[in-house]
C-alpha cells in the first residue's frame, strides 16, 4: 500500500510539475510584461510631454519676434531716428504705449544709439502711466552697436537669456524673470541708428509650459545651458536664495547634467527617478526665417560673434511614483493560476490590449503631429509643410492663382480676462467651427499660434480671398457666443496676399499676408488689408 501511495505520488508530481511549472512561468513572464507595459506608457508619456513643452516655448518665442520686428519697423520710430524733435518722441511714445497695452507682457523700451549711449528710456507696466527719459542717459559699456558685438541688419532680432528681477514694490525670495530683445534700427535714409531693446515679462513664456496635459505629466521643469531652473514644480528652486547661494540642477545632479550636455535628447532611468528631456533651441524657432534667428552677445571683453545656447526641457518620474507603477501589476498576476486555458485567454487578451495601445498610440502621435487639438485645424507645422507643397505646384502651374489669408481674434486678451481660459477657448473652439464650415475642399486651414489662424486659398483672385473674408464675417456676426444670458459678438482683422513669380517660397507670401494683418491691426481692428505686392 505505502508502494502504490508513494507511486501515485509521483504520478502527481510528474503531471502537476509541469502544469504548475508551465502556469508559473507563464504568470511571470505576463508579470514582466505588463510590468514593462506600463513604464513603457510612462516613457513615451514622458517624451510626449517633454516634446509638447518645447514645442509651446518655441511657438511664444516665434510671437515675441513678430513683435519686435513689428515695432522696430514704425514709421514714429524712425521718424524720431531721422530728426529727434518732441513731436517725434510723442509719437514713439503713444505708439509704445498702445504696442505695450496690446502685448499686454512689454514694460520697457530703450534706444542705443550707434556710439552706444542710451538716448531713449520708457518704462511702464501696459495700461499704465509711462516714465520717459531722454537724452543721453548712460554708456553701455556691454554693448558694441558699430557692427562687431551685434549686427547693424535690422532683420537680425537678439534675445538674451532670462534674468530674474526683482521689480520695484516687489518682496519674498521670487523674482520677475525678464527677457530682452534687441533689433537694429535704421532712420528714413537707411542709416544704421543703433539698438532698440525691448523688456519682455518671461512669464507668459515660461508658463506655456505649464499648458502640457496633465494625463502625460504633472509638471515640467525648463533648464538654462549653465542647469539653472528657470522653471520648476518646486518654487524654491527658483528663488533669489537659490542663485545667490549658487544652488542648481548641474550641482545636484552632475552625472545627469553632463548626459543632458552631450546628449540634445534622451531619457535614462537612475537612481533618483526617470529623466527625459529634450533640447530647445530659441535659435531656430520653428517657421522664422533664416534672417530672424535669434542669437546671444556678451559684453565687449567676451566673443564678438552670436553663440546660440540651448535650454532643456526636463520631465522626471521619481522612485517612488515607478515603484508604484511595477507594484500595482503585481497582485493581478496570481489571478491566471486557475489554469492552462485561463492563462493562454489572458495573454491573448493581453497581446491584443498591446496591438490596440499601439495603434491608440500611433493614432494620437499622428493627430498630434497634424491637428490642433482645441481647433481641428492644422497645427503650425503642417500648415507650413502644406504651403511648402503648393508653392511647389505653383511654380510648375503659376497660373493657378494661390492666396493667402492670415487671420487674428480681435480684442482676444479682453475675453481670457473677462471669462477666462475656458471662455476663450470657447471663441476659439466656435471661430475654428465657423471658419471649417466656410472652407472649400481645395482649401486649407491651420492655426499658427495663440488666437492667430492663417488659410491657404488654391485656385482663386484677389475677389475670392476677400469674399471668403466677407463671408466668414457674416457668418460670425450671425453666430455670436453665448456666455448664459449674454452674447459675445467677436470681430477678427486679416490680412492677404498671393504667391508671386518672384517669391523664393510660400514664407514670402505668409509674411506679407501677416504685415497686412498687422496694418489692419493698427487701422482699428475688424477689417481685411490686402498686402502691397510687387509686380513680376
């Protein structure tokens, strides 16, 4: 008897070994598979989140541009650069303080001259009184303006790093962060005038960060090239304790930084969580011109020529967040010991969950890289690789006419501080709906950043882009927004133009078409400016 129970026993063993041996191993490798699953959701959530932050700071970078440029290039200011009389300064005055109300982040403009004495100062914070000094105010002994430190072309626009400030009444550790803009600057006959600098409040710039779903990240920080925060989650990095006392991402984690210097993009898992960043260049700002890359310059005993420097755009996953990922996947394993035929169901479930995260994950990445998601129309970059393309069919076909319309919300700050994001959102979202419906199939729209549209029009005149204006106008005074028990009526300015024989690409067209919507800016908003063109 003790013969056939030891038998039977092993009979058992023999049969079970293997089963359980095979449901064993099979729960283990599901549990590294899901386990690697879900860091691989982390990851690529991670450089999903890290690639929107750069994206954001390169778009605000590419509006501040178009500002500078666009006052740089006032007839007051050069008015007042040919003959330096009151009535001039007046008028530099009223137009920096209606530029400065628009932009809503300006607070100062100087005037260098070409010796490099300051001879123009306005400071003041928009809507609010102006101080002006005049004359010769200082020597800037860290700016050259006879062409060696910085350019005298006015196309170049200069940009330093961000500097916080600490402004006047403002207390606690935390500073403003501050960035300055320069351009060259020419009178009416063409002679180089020296600098003109303008003050920007980096905030806005820095809080386009903070526009990064939450569903990818709980926050991103922003880096300088010498790995001081310039942004952080934790406001004690940024304070005026921490840069006195020297205190900054290079030193607190070194190994890290010199990874991030000589990698532009990457992401590493160690011991104090997993890091990906990515690269910002202010240098190449997506859809600017060659002639509008931004630069840096020193003082007069540092280099002479422009060095570009880079910012990183920094997201982290601490310990015990990716603990808590590998944890949570470990109990559901025990569930498939019921069983072969249970397990084999459960990795097929679990392949096919893989296939469709896949495909989900392609699906958005592709949106993403296409589509604004607030508007539905084309994002920046598509928009420009489709004028890229019909400009190419244009030079082979020019007599199939292509104009370009740029488009701009009227009085949009107004409506963000009267009803908030989520009320301006809303514009946006019905505007983007109005504009769709008025679309033919031919034609193309995108939005280029902020309350700022532009559309693309194949096959039609000078008549059919500023009917389109007319129709959508219509459409808008129709159709305006409800907020409960009140109507928002919303007004837009736009501006045209139309590819040209001339034109070395479809940017050519684009930036006549947003000077003319900058004239029709200044005329008094609600209107369409067709650009000046210039014949064949």
């Amino acid at each position: 008897m003790r013969r056939v129970s030891a038998r039977k026993t092993l009979f058992a063993l023999a049969l079970f070994a293997p089963a359980a041996a095979l449901i064993l191993g099979g729960a283990w490798v599901l549990h590294r598979f899901n386990d690697r699953l879900a860091v691989a959701r982390v990851e690529t959530n991670q450089k999903l989140a890290t690639g929107l932050g750069s994206r954001n700071l390169s778009l605000s970078f590419s509006t501040i541009i178009r500002e500078v440029r666009y006052f740089s290039d006032q007839q007051s200011l050069r008015s007042l650069l040919t003959e330096d009389t009151s009535a001039n300064l007046k008028a530099v005055i009223r137009d920096f303080q209606a530029f400065s109300d628009y932009a809503g982040i300006i607070d100062q403009m100087r005037w260098i001259d070409e010796s490099g004495w300051e001879r123009l100062n306005v400071s003041g914070r928009p809507g609010q009184p102006l101080a002006v000094k005049k004359g010769i105010l200082r020597k800037e002994t860290g700016i050259n303006t006879d062409g060696n430190s910085t350019p005298t072309k006015p196309d170049n626009v200069y940009i330093s790093s961000i500097e916080f400030i600490k402004k006047a009444g403002q207390t606690g550790d935390l500073s403003s962060p501050t960035v300055h803009l320069s351009t060259a600057v020419e009178d009416d006959n063409g002679k180089h005038r020296g600098l003109l600098i303008l003050h920007y409040d980096a905030r806005p710039l820095l809080n386009s960060l903070n526009f990064v779903p939450a569903t990818l990240a709980d926050g991103v920080i922003l880096l300088d090239e010498n790995g001081q925060w310039l942004n952080s989650k934790d406001p004690r990095e940024e304070s005026e304790i921490a840069r006195k006392q020297r205190i900054n991402f290079a030193q607190r984690h070194p190994d890290l930084w010199k990874r991030m210097q000589l990698k532009a993009d990457g992401q590493v898992h160690t011991q104090s969580g997993l890091w990906t960043w990515q690269s910002v260049y202010p240098l190449e700002v997506i859809g600017v011109p060659q002639s509008m890359r931004l630069g840096t310059y020193e003082g007069k005993d540092g280099p002479t020529q422009p060095r570009p420097f880079i910012w990183k755009v920094v997201s982290r996953v601490s310990p015990s967040q990716l603990a808590t990922i590998h944890s949570s996947f470990g109990g559901h394993t025990l569930s498939i010991a019921g069983g072969l035929l249970l397990l084999m169901a459960v990795v097929s479930w679990l392949l096919a969950s893989a296939m469709d995260l896949k495909v989900e994950a392609d699906a958005m990445l592709r949106a993403m890289a296409r589509v604004d998601g607030l508007t539905k129309v084309l994002n920046h970059i598509t928009f420009m690789e489709e004028l890229a393309n019909s400009f190419s069919i244009y030079r082979r076909s020019p007599q199939f006419g292509v104009w370009v319309v740029m488009l701009d919300l009227d009085r949009f700050k107004l409506v963000n501080d009267t009803y908030g994001h989520a009320g301006g959102d809303r514009v946006l979202t019905h505007f983007s709906q109005l504009l769709r419906q008025n679309l033919r199939d031919s034609d193309t729209a995108g939005r280029i950043g902020g309350e700022e549209f532009s559309v693309m029009l194949r096959g039609t005149d000078q008549a059919g882009a500023l009917e389109f204006c007319r129709r959508l106008q219509e459409a808008l005074a129709s159709h305006p927004v409800r907020f409960g028990e009140k109507e928002l009526a919303i007004t837009f300015s736009g501006g045209c133009s139309c590819f040209q024989p001339q034109d070395r690409s479809g940017a050519d067209a684009l930036q006549r078409a947003d000077t003319a919507l900058y004239e029709a800016k200044w005329k008094g908003r609600d209107q369409i400016q067709v650009a000046m063109t210039t014949p064949p």
